[in-house]
C-alpha cells in the first residue's frame, strides 16, 4: 500500500490544516501538568448505542458506564471507524478512514492471507510493518503499552500481533488461533506464549473471557502505575454467540433465554469497568488517568431473526435507523465517553461529531506531542472548553459486507451509497436523525458537492481495489 502521507489530496490536506490551526489557539492538556496522562481506552464490541444507560436503556443496568458520563463527557455524535469489527479497529489504532486504512473489512478482496473460519476458506488482511499504530507512536514517546482482550488486526498473520505493533503487553486472543477464542476459551495469549486454561472446560465465572480480560488490565494498572501507560481493554461482549455464566441481575426476568443472556453480558462487562475504575482510584491515579469507552460498531452481530429480535428488546440502536454492518446511523453512531477527574467537567456533553481516527491524533497530544498527519483531528480541545468546536469537515466510511457501499457526512449532511452505480441518497441528521426520508432530489447541489469528495476520497490497495 502506498504511504498514505504521499497520497494525502490537497483538498483534504487543507482541510486537515485548517482544523489544527483553528484549535491550536486552544492549550493543551500537556502544557497543564507535569506528568503525562495515563490512558485507558476501553473498546465494547457490537454494543449499540442504546444498550447504555446514560444513551436511554431502562432495562439493563450500567453503573459503572454511567458513571464514566456523570464524571466526565459524553458524546451525543461520536462514531465508529467501520460498521464491523477489524476495519473500526484499524482505524481507531491507525488514525486513518476505511478509505485509506490497510484493513477496511473483516475479508480482504485481494492480499492479506488465505486461512480458514468455520471450516471455511476466507482471506483476510492483516496490519503490516508500515502500519503505524497509535501504539507504537505513544511507545517512542515513553509510554508502557499492554492490549488485553481482542485485537482482531492479525488476519493469519504470526507477525501482527499486538506485540508487533506497538505493545509491549499483550493478553488475550488472535484471529489466528481458534483455541484462545470464544467466551470460554481453553487457551489464552501471554504476550507470545500460549497459556493453558484447562478449568475453562467448566465454563465458571472465574474464566469467562470478560472476567479474564478485566482481571489482566487492572494487574496491569497495578504492575505500572508509577510510569505513564496507554492501556487498551478490548472486551468482547456483547458479541454472539449469546453466552454469560450466568444470568446475574436477570435470572427471574421474564425473558427469553437469549435476551436474560445478553443483558447479562452487559452487566458483567460494566462491572469490568467498574473494577478498572476502582483499580485505577486504588493506585492514586484517578486525576493522571484518561479513560475513553465505547464500541467498536452497531448492535446485532449477525443478522438472524433470533438476534434482530433481542436487540430491538432492548432497543440497542437507540432512535437509529439499522444495525451492525450498515452505514445509516445505527450501524456506526457509538456510545462514546471520555472521563478525566479535575480536567474534563463532570456531566458535561458535546455535540460535536468525532469518530475513530481522531483517537490518535487526539492520544498524541495529551501525551504532548505534534500533531500526526492523518484522517482525524485532535478533539482534546473538546475534553477540556464546552465551548469548543472543530472546523468543518468529512467523515468518510465504507465497507465490503455485503457490498462495496459508501457513506460521508459533512455538517448535518449524510449521504449513502448502498451499491456501485447507485445514486446517493441524503439526509440531514438534524431534522431527519433516523434517516427516514431522503431528500437527495429536493438537494442537487449537496449531492454534486458530496458526489465531487467521494471521487478523492479512497485509495485502492492491493486488499481493496
């Protein structure tokens, strides 16, 4: 893949410039204090917006999330990088859209590695030696980096795990290797080693992979609390299959089996939270340690009619139109909250639109570094003055599942191209936020506009051409 940095349109370099320039009047958090921030970003997986209490969900209860919001800032227009797992993730780690990123969908085209999944031969793209991850630009700036859970960047590639990118902890699971996945896995990742768990075979709570995953990031914290860390919590509820050790809180619901399930992985997923939390006030770090949260895509990990039925129990997509793996607002529209005690106002919002790339030019600068050129914006500025806002600018997706489709949004403006050759279709988020009506024909000149941008706005690679 060509660097990304050589290819950069002059339009969009301008842009990106412009939004620099307009918050570098702002000051930043790493000219406050002396220490550099920890930071913790803890990503849920195919978790909708609607499934957390503080985004509207009445029949799960999620504290500890909720807690995160009450002491910090939660976004009302934050969104994923992709609405599927690896391409969201590569963009969160990269800085980069899916128009640019090296892994923009869960199967690669072209490249990447041919392996199998359910007895099934698939290809898959992997990140490679000049994919730099935020990971690695925290590294070379002092920081102690560990990943626990779910990378899912390695395609069936032995040379891209989190190790090789930036980490210098890894526990948890690979694509690569079927026996460390899944809710009660028999094998699991030490850094390089693969480590027995042969009580899993009881499927007790004490090695349920959300209970492994929260007891390796807080012996994390324990073991670096006195240097700065990026710690990255990849838990992999409330993903399919609909599995928990029990049903928790909602064992006398009057539920379905699947439903009490998934409620419940939930629940133990925002007790993890609460644990890292209170695992972080233990060692004193509370006002050095930023915490991120949200989800990696929309709810409904397949679509099957059991699935679709449990998460519009639950409402998950919130008021949004779609699921996982679609481009309207339910596929890629997050839960998203920031918390920082003594820096980011408690309770406070912020309407501005974010979404994934911006994870690391944002993570650079409260390290107190340069900003990195790339495809999002450092949103620090937003953590800090309820005020602040960012210049105009597009926000750009697309995915292979199904189908090659296309969105971007700019302003209130969202178009979506469900198929190649097909026109766009158009909304405005502000009066029109479930994209029920498509206005594109009462808008020729917004399409033209969007129409113009979509023709930069991704490079082909050997994964996607």
């Amino acid at each position: 893949m060509t660097n990304y940095f050589t290819r950069l349109g002059r339009r969009h370099f301008l842009e990106l410039a412009g939004t620099t320039l307009a918050m570098s009047a702002l000051p930043s958090f790493a000219q406050a204090g002396g220490r550099k921030p920890n930071i913790i970003f803890i990503l849920a997986d195919d978790l909708g917006i609607g499934d957390v209490g503080c985004y509207g969900q009445s029949r799960i209860l999620t504290p500890n999330i909720d807690r995160l919001a009450r002491e910090g800032k939660r976004f009302t227009q934050a969104y994923a990088g992709a609405p599927i797992c690896s391409p969201s993730r590569c963009t969160l780690m990269t800085g980069l859209n899916t128009g640019h990123s090296r892994i923009r969908g869960n199967f690669a085209l072209g490249g990447g590695i041919v392996g199998t999944k359910g007895g099934e031969s698939v290809r898959r793209a992997n990140l490679q030696a000049s994919d730099i991850t935020v990971a690695q630009q925290l590294q070379a700036l002092g920081y102690h980096s560990g990943l626990m859970g779910k990378w899912h960047l390695d395609g069936f590639d032995p040379a891209a795990t989190p190790l090789d990118h930036g980490f210098d902890e890894f526990r948890g699971w690979l694509i690569q290797t079927p026996s460390t996945q899944g809710y009660f896995p028999t094998q699991r990742y030490h850094n390089r080693e693969l480590v027995d768990i042969p009580q899993a075979l009881g499927h007790t709570a004490a090695h349920y992979e959300t209970d492994l995953c929260t007891d390796d990031a807080c012996d994390f914290i324990r073991r670096n609390h006195a240097d700065p860390f990026f710690l990255f919590v990849g838990y992999s509820a409330p993903h399919s299959p609909y599995i928990s050790p029990s049903y928790g809180s909602f064992a006398g619901e009057p539920w379905s089996q699947d439903q009490k399930s998934y409620a419940a992985m939930i629940e133990l997923m925002d007790q993890g939270v609460g644990s890292v939390l209170r695992t972080v006030a233990e060692q004193g770090l509370d006002r050095d340690t930023v915490v991120f949260f949200a989800s990696d895509n929309g709810a409904r990990s397949e679509a099957t009619p059991a699935q679709t039925a449990v998460v519009e129990f639950f409402d998950s997509s919130g008021v949004y139109r779609g699921y996982k793996r679609d481009l309207y607002e339910g596929g890629i529209h997050e839960p998203f909250i920031v918390r920082w005690p003594g820096t980011i106002d408690a309770g406070s919002l912020s309407d501005e639109p974010v979404y994934f790339p911006d994870f690391l030019p944002t993570a650079m600068a409260l390290a107190g570094a340069a900003p990195v050129l790339g495809d999002g914006v450092d949103i620090s500025p937003l953590l800090h003055h309820d005020a602040a806002r960012l210049a105009p600018r597009y926000f750009y997706w697309e995915t292979f599942e199904p189908e090659f489709r296309q969105a971007v949004r700019r302003g209130n403006w969202k178009a979506i191209r469900l198929s190649k050759g097909l026109p766009l279709e158009l909304y405005d988020l502000k009066a029109d936020p479930r994209e029920t009506r498509d206005i594109a024909a009462q808008h020729p000149q917004v399409i033209a506009e969007l129409e113009h941008y979509l023709l930069t706005a991704r490079t082909a690679s050997v994964e996607y051409p």
